[in-house]
C-alpha cells in the first residue's frame, strides 16, 4: 500500500475508533443515570420509612385567659380541651384571671411559655387586659366571647353566639393588625364622691337606709385614678359612661347589653355638660353636650353603628359628639339620627333638638368643670375632670376571620 492509502486506512480506523467510544460514552452514561435514579428511590424511601419519619411541623401551642366569674366557663374548658386533642394540637395553657389581675399579668405568662396565639376568653375587661399586654408584640390575640357587649367581637366579625365557629378562626383566621387606643385621666373628680358622703352622713343621722346613704360607695360616684387605660373600640365621657355605671349586674346577666338601654333611662334628664375639646393639640372646641365619644371603631349591641366611617385600622379615631335638648323628643331624634346614619342617611334639618356630630382626629383632649363619668370599652374608669385620648397605629395583632368575598 502506498502512504496515501496507509493514510486512509488510518483516518477511517480512527473514525471507527471514536464512534466506538462516543456509544460507549452514552450507554455509560445512561447505565450511570439509571445508577443514580435507582439510588435517589433507594434513599428517598429510606427517609420516609417508619423508622426515620421527618418530624411534622409544630402545632401551635394556644394559652386560654379565662374570666373564671362568666357562666359556664369550666363546661366550656373541657369543650375546647377535647377540641384541640381532635385537632391534633398541644395540650393548651388554661389561666385564669383574678380580681386583682384581670389578664395582663396572664398573658405575660403565656407569651413566656412559648404560647403561638393568646386567648381572651370573657367579656371586653378581659380582651382589655389581655391585649394590654399584647400590644407591641409580635403574638396575635384571639377571642372567645363570654360578655355583655363582645364590642371588639363584633367589630371584626368574630363570632358570638357559636363557640365552635369562634374556635375555627383561632385556627383558620387570619392576624390582622389593628390600632390601639389610650385614654389618660389627667385630673380626677373627688367632688361627687365628697357630695355623696356628705349626703350618707346626713341619712345615717336621720337613721334613713334609701340609696343616698350608699352612693358613696357605689361606681356612679368613684374618682377616676390618674393612668391611662387602654381601649380597642370605644372611649367615652358623659351620658355614656353613667350609663353604664349604673347597670344592674344581676340585670346584665339576665338580659345581657339590654341592661344598659334600662339603666340610660334614668340619666335621661340629666345635665349636660361643659366642655372644652382640644383636637391635635390645636383646634379648642367649646359646647355643651351629653357625651363625647372617641371612636376605634363604631358598631355597638343591638345592631347600631354609633360611628358608621370609623375604620379599626387607619390610624386616626373618629369622636362622635352628642347632645339632646327638649326632653325625650331630643332623645328620640338623637335615636332616629344613629339609625339613619346606620343605612348612610343624614338629617339636613337646622333646628334638631337631638344630634350626633362627628370630627377625626390622632388625640383629644376634654376638660369638664364639674367633672363626669369616664368609660372605656364598657368599663367604668370613674370621675375625671379632664383626659386626653390618643391612637397608637396599628399596635396590635389580632386573629380575625377571614374576609368577606364580594
């Protein structure tokens, strides 16, 4: 063979050769790939064997702060006891409130304990104490409803009546950040209290046993202390606050927030009130009027809506000013006024004897020359002469149902 065809040999032996190669190339690398897949099954199911499960996502871990004095509280400790072993979740911290610490200092406690969700179970004090706590924290409140009023309940539709459905959104709810509100008393009012005991040392020496003789004593005449309280829905001075004051608990209990409406018509004809309103440190507002209402938001018991425009997250309180003249026709045309507020309605009449103003503003101050009667979310603070309100945005975390479609 010349070297030209020995050349061409080469080059096609070659050829051969690397062809050769290229399919051992890829059936070894295929062989390699089943290799490797067979080895991924092997260990995947090596890992999901019984033996060596991967540990489940934590549950959440649920502290219950329950208001022992509400009825059928221990009924109710063993229904959700048994509803969280059906779902599967630890065994839940139970505390209970006492006189002296209403759920602060419980809540302190959960939260220590690693709890995932506070409860308050009770009415709006304990929701009130709780969330004292709460505020500023990471740790989302939720709420059993157990109260009168159920106020904050019912302003983030959480169920009242049905306690499983309340408990669902414990679970399936979701935290929705809400403002806080502050009511500080700056001055108190010691004059009704002193005009009381004056009014009992007279009828202990005539040897009279009416009310006179223990008003004194009661909540309709205390001075407020000076601190500040805080308030999820509602904070007012005046009409409101005396209401409430005077309700009969043995009546509450019974009859539930119509015990209220009972108690108002006594202070129907009571005096109205000088007031001096201070907005933003800057607008001075003087009136006379039955009650200042400060407002996180605005639905009340009985299907009202005080304060229809108030919204519990925009960081800015809504105060709703109201005042009656003319006797019960003033009371009743202040009642048509919420009503028709209600369906988004305004009276446009000049001369109403009964009216409901509303402002916005981040803090108020009133100043009250006789001193009145103070409340926050439906629990007397007592006598004050003057306090300043204030929103502070956004501060808590509270578990919620689900929104609404459509």
């Amino acid at each position: 063979m010349n070297p030209e065809q020995w050349l061409l040999a080469a080059s096609i032996a070659l050829t051969i050769t690397a062809v050769i190669l290229c399919v051992l190339v890829i059936v070894h690398s295929r062989e390699l790939n089943r290799l490797k897949e067979a080895l991924a099954r092997l260990v995947g199911s090596a890992k999901t064997g019984p033996d060596d499960d991967e540990p489940p996502a934590p549950r959440p871990l649920i502290a219950f702060i329950a208001n022992p004095s509400k009825p059928g509280v221990q009924d109710l400790k063993t229904a959700l006891l048994l509803r969280c072993e059906a779902e599967g979740l630890p065994t839940p911290l139970w505390l209970e409130t006492t006189i002296e610490d209403p759920g602060t200092g419980q809540a302190r406690e959960a939260v220590s304990a690693g709890a995932s969700i506070v409860v308050a179970v009770g009415g709006d004090g304990t929701v009130r104490a709780v969330a004292t706590y709460l505020t500023g924290t990471t740790t989302p409140m939720g709420i059993l409803p157990l109260g009168t009023g159920n106020l904050l309940a019912r302003n983030l539709d959480i169920p009242i009546s049905n306690r499983q459905d309340a408990f669902d959104v414990l679970l399936d709810g979701v935290d929705r950040r809400i403002d806080v509100g502050w009511l500080e008393v700056l001055e108190t009012d010691k004059s009704a209290q002193a005009h009381a005991l004056h009014e009992a040392r007279t009828a202990r020496r005539k040897g009279a046993r009416d009310r006179a003789a223990l008003r004194a004593d009661s909540s309709e005449t205390a001075p407020a202390k000076l601190e500040k309280h805080l308030f999820l829905v509602i904070a007012g001075v005046g009409f409101d606050a005396a209401m409430i004051a005077d309700a009969d608990n043995e009546l509450k209990a019974r009859m539930g927030w119509i015990a209220y409406f009972v108690a108002g018509v006594r202070h129907l004809n009571g005096k109205r009130l000088a007031i001096n309103i201070t907005l933003d440190d800057a607008k001075v507002v003087s009136t006379q009027l039955r009650t200042l209402m400060v407002g996180n938001c605005g639905r009340l018991p009985g299907g009202i809506t005080l304060i229809p425009d108030a919204v519990i997250d925009d960081g800015i309180h809504d105060i709703a000013a109201i005042d009656t003249r003319g006797g019960i026709a003033g009371w009743v045309q202040l009642f048509g006024e919420v009503v028709m507020q209600g369906f988004g309605m305004t009276n446009t009449l000049e001369h109403k004897v009964g009216r409901i103003d509303h402002t916005r503003a981040h803090t108020t101050e009133l100043a009250v020359d006789q001193g009145a009667q103070a409340q926050v979310d439906g629990d007397v603070i007592g006598r004050a002469r003057r306090v300043r309100t204030w929103v502070d945005p956004q501060a808590l975390t509270v578990r919620s149902p689900l929104p609404r479609l459509g």
